[in-house]
C-alpha cells in the first residue's frame, strides 16, 4: 500500500515539474497601418533574443510562443518605421501594433536614353572592343602562338 502511494505521488510531482519547467506563452495580435488603419500582410515579428519569429497572415495577425522571460520583440515592415517592443512574458498577451510610415529622402536620379534612330544608323552588327594586352593573352586554338 505505502509503494502504490509514493508511486502516485511520485508521477504526480513528475507531472508538476514538467508542467512548471515547460511554461510557455503566445504573444499575439495584429499589426496595422497608422495612417489608414489597414491590416498589414508580412509584418516581421522577431524576437531579438531567441532569434525567434514569424510574419503577420493575410489578416494581419500574428503568434509567436515563448517561454517564460523578458523579451525585445521587433516588428518592421518595408516603407515603415521598424518598431521595438520590451515584454516581460509571464502570461498569454495580445500586443496591437500600428506601424507609421518612413519617408526616406533620396538624392536625384536623371535617367537619359538614346534616340530610336541613333541605333537604326549604326552599321556595325555587332561590336567588342579588347585592348591588345588582352589579345596577346589569349590562348590560340589548339595551342597555337
């Protein structure tokens, strides 16, 4: 008798400690736009420490389940600001992030193109300019100099 009741007790306290070393929780939500309030599709959600992450679905929600510990989530989108989040995880959370937009300033680009008929009046058909340098280096067929 006093066997089957440390064996209970035995595979109670297994279980216990399993259940208390195995904690984990979802941090969830959806991410938005700040401007118009639409749900963004692709957000990256990353945990810097764990490098664990995830990407929002087409509904713009995420998941992503860790244990028990303080956590840098990063949430970034392209043509947004790349937001940071510090989370102490003791429990199932639900985090909505809106995402403001990046303007970036970008220097001037002037992009020039030839005539169309400034090709038509070329006579060559086509055209490799190599110095001599490069043709002195050139192996001949079969080996011949």
């Amino acid at each position: 008798m006093k066997y089957h009741i440390q064996k209970k007790f035995t595979i109670i306290l297994l279980f216990i400690s399993i259940s208390v070393f195995s904690q984990n929780y979802t941090i969830s939500g959806y991410v938005q736009e700040e401007s118009n309030g639409e749900n963004l599709i692709g957000v990256s959600v990353f945990d810097k420490s764990s490098n664990k992450g995830t990407s929002t679905n087409q509904y713009g929600f995420y998941s992503i389940t860790l244990p028990k510990g303080k956590y840098e989530i990063l949430y970034s989108f392209i043509g947004l600001k790349t937001i940071e989040k510090s989370i102490n995880l003791e429990e199932n959370t639900r985090i909505n992030v809106s995402l403001k937009e990046n303007a970036t300033l970008i220097n001037e680009i002037e992009i020039t193109e030839e005539g169309l008929d400034k090709n038509v009046e070329k006579t060559s058909m086509s055209q490799v300019k190599l110095k001599i340098q490069n043709i002195k280096s050139i192996p001949a067929i079969l080996g011949e100099v």
